[in-house]
C-alpha cells in the first residue's frame, strides 16, 4: 500500500511520543496532554488515515490492522523517527498494542483499548458508535447551535467523557464535524466485528512495556473489559484511571500524563539493563 502522508502537529524535543486517537476522533483529542508530554518529549498527535485531515486509503485498501501498521511505520520513517513510544486511545489503542506485538515501538500506553469485548460488549460498543456517527449527520449550523449548550454537549459527550459538560463548545463541534467527515469511520467499524488481538504464549508487554489503563466511568468500553485485558495481558502493566470516562485525557489530564512517563520510563530501564 502507498505511504499516507498522515496529517499532524508535532512539538517540544527528546524521545519521540506519537498519540493516536480512537475510531472518529482526530488528533485535538490530545489537546489536554500535548503540551505536558512535549515539555520532555518530541510529541506528535496525528490523524489516521481516513480520520481528522488525513485522506483515507486507496480506493479498495483494507481498513485492517496490518494496514494501519504499516502505514504508520511508514509515516514514523518520513517524520525520521525509529521506535517511538505510542500512546492510544480506544482504536488507538488498539492500533498500539499492534505496533507493540511487532515491536515497531519502544512502548505502549493504551487508555481503554477495543479488542477486549464480551459476548455483548462488542454489538453494544459497535452500535452504540454507529448511533453516534449517525446522529452527527444533521445539518452544520444545528450542530453548531448544539454544541453551545452545557445539556447538549452533556448528552453528546456521555458516552465518551465522565463529564461530558466540561467539554469546550468549539472542541464539541469539531469532533461532531470529524465524526461526520470520516471517511473511513464505516470500513473501520465493519473490521471491528471481528477483531481480535493476537498475542502468542501471553507474550505481549515482556520486551516492549505495555501499559493498559482504564476509566473507572468508561461508559463505552465499560471498565469490565480491564478485566479480560488483564487476563490476555499478563506480561502488561494494568492501571484504573479514577473517575474517568472513555476517552480520559479530557477527565484526567495530569493523570495521564503520568501514566505515560511512567510507561517510558520503564521502556528506558528495559534498555539499560
């Protein structure tokens, strides 16, 4: 497949940090913690392809994980970067752990990652963002008028914060109209019927650390699913995040940030043993 020339803001200097968002989200997602991580490190918050500003893939190009790697490895070369450290949220963090199993990076934090469904969970998750793409399909200036409102950006932003309220006027619009605009938001979501991570013998998270946290308020991908990441990843490190929702850099950004240093932190004694 051609490199995606994948758009993205990058700041501050070190070890290179890429934030990955989940599926119809874009890369303002990490607003709350850019400026934090880039105080250390060269960060980088990207749109996938298809996602935010970046153009999808080639017409009859799989939205699938093997794609998403190697469009991503690509990427990291262009932007002349060698196993950064990811940091991904629910695809995103899916999207991590698959860069780790192939140790493309150097570590992995993942808040709330997909791939860790009940029976139940997945049609619930699956249909629950079908719902929300859906209801983004209403004309730009009722969105607008929506997103002014503290009780309608609570009732838009329930699913994914634990205080949806809190979330700006201009960042509720903006992820409305990145939602609607998703070109690959379908083809994604049809791959997350029957998504599965792979992870041999438990190995996941020995040689490269994987952090998974969760929010405690994930009303998506509820936190009972931190209970099935921990028994398919035992070799990873397994943290609640208090009081957060899905998508936590919003609920907790000095939490988050926190969680990630600690991830690199330990990738840098991995090294120096």
């Amino acid at each position: 497949m051609p490199l995606s020339h994948l758009v993205h803001d990058r700041a501050g200097s070190g070890e290179p940090v890429v934030l990955i968002h989940g599926i119809g989200h874009r890369r303002q997602a990490w607003t709350p913690v850019f400026d934090r991580l880039a105080e250390s490190h060269d960060v980088i918050a990207l749109d996938l392809a298809g996602f935010g500003e970046s153009a999808p893939y080639p017409r009859g190009e799989r939205y699938d994980m093997d794609n998403a790697c190697s469009d991503l490895a690509d990427n990291f070369a262009a932007w002349g970067i060698d196993r950064p450290h990811v940091v991904g949220n629910s695809l995103g963090g899916a999207i991590s752990l698959e860069l780790a199993s192939r140790e493309l990076v150097s570590s992995a934090t993942v808040l709330s990652p997909a791939g860790f469904f009940g029976p139940l969970d997945r049609y619930w998750a699956l249909s629950s963002l079908l719902a929300m793409w859906g209801s983004a399909h209403v004309p730009d200036a009722l969105l607008r008028t929506l997103s002014r409102s503290v009780a309608a950006r609570r009732s838009i932003g329930y699913l994914l914060y634990a205080h949806p309220e809190v979330h700006g006027a201009e960042a509720t619009y903006g992820d409305a109209l990145a939602m609607k605009r998703a070109r690959a938001f379908l083809p994604t979501l049809r791959a997350g019927l029957s998504y599965e991570l792979e992870n041999p013998e438990g190995r996941l998270g020995a040689t490269v650390p994987v952090t998974v946290a969760w929010g405690t308020l994930d009303r998506l991908l509820p936190y009972s699913q931190a209970a099935t990441a921990e028994r398919r990843l035992p070799a990873a490190r397994h943290v609640a995040l208090p009081g957060c929702g899905h998508v936590p850099m919003s609920d907790d950004p000095a939490l988050i940030a926190a969680v990630v240093e600690e991830t690199i932190a330990r990738a840098a004694e991995l090294r120096a043993a």
